[in-house]
C-alpha cells in the first residue's frame, strides 16, 4: 500500500540522515542572518531565531522540520526506499526552503510585514 505525502514528509521529517543535512544547512542559514544589516525587516526576530539555532541546533531543527519538509521545494521528492526514507531534493533546494520560511520559523508574522 502506498504512503500518503503526508506520511512521506513526516517520516523524512524524523529521519536522522535528513535531520543531519538540515542541520548544517540551517546553521549556513543561521551565520547568514546574523551577518545580515540591522535595518532587514524583521531583523531582531529573525537574528535571534538564528542565535537559537547556533547554540542549540539539533533541538532547533527537530523542531523546524515539521515545517521545512512541507514546503514546495520538498513536496514530492520523497519515497521509500530498501534504505528507507530518502529525498531526491538537492541541498540548495532545502537551503532555498529553509530560507523561504526563515521568518516563519523565526515568529514574524504576516501581519507584521511592512505594507500589509
């Protein structure tokens, strides 16, 4: 019987080989937005999101993965395999995901965005 998406993203979502590549792309995330100006929208939420994410990365992520492999660069790329788990998605589509949702993650809401 075949697997839902659903049930495909939330088991990639607990793997721990994706768990680790989402870990070193999320601290790349993470270095980038504490280097960014400090008049970026959002800047304070989303540094201190990213200073979380550097002193306690694996907590971090567990947590972020749930959203992360909902996005669309993740959508569909994920089957079962004698391996188990596994996505087709390249690290610079997570990378591009992660820094897709990385005002999501970091707590900025919609309505906090300029122009809204």
């Amino acid at each position: 019987m075949a697997m839902s998406e659903s049930t495909l993203q939330m088991e990639l979502a607990r793997d721990p080989a994706f768990l680790n590549r989402l870990n070193y792309l999320m601290l790349q995330t993470a270095r980038g937005v504490k280097e960014e100006a400090a008049n970026t929208p959002h800047h304070a939420k989303r540094s201190s999101y990213a200073t979380s994410i550097l002193s306690n990365s694996q907590q971090m992520v567990q947590q972020a993965a749930y959203t992360v492999v909902s996005g669309p660069n993740l959508l569909g790329t994920v089957e079962v395999t004698d391996n188990g788990v596994e996505t087709s998605a390249s690290d610079a589509a997570i990378f591009s995901q992660i820094s897709s949702f990385w005002n999501v993650l970091s707590g900025v809401d919609s309505a906090d965005d300029p122009g809204v």
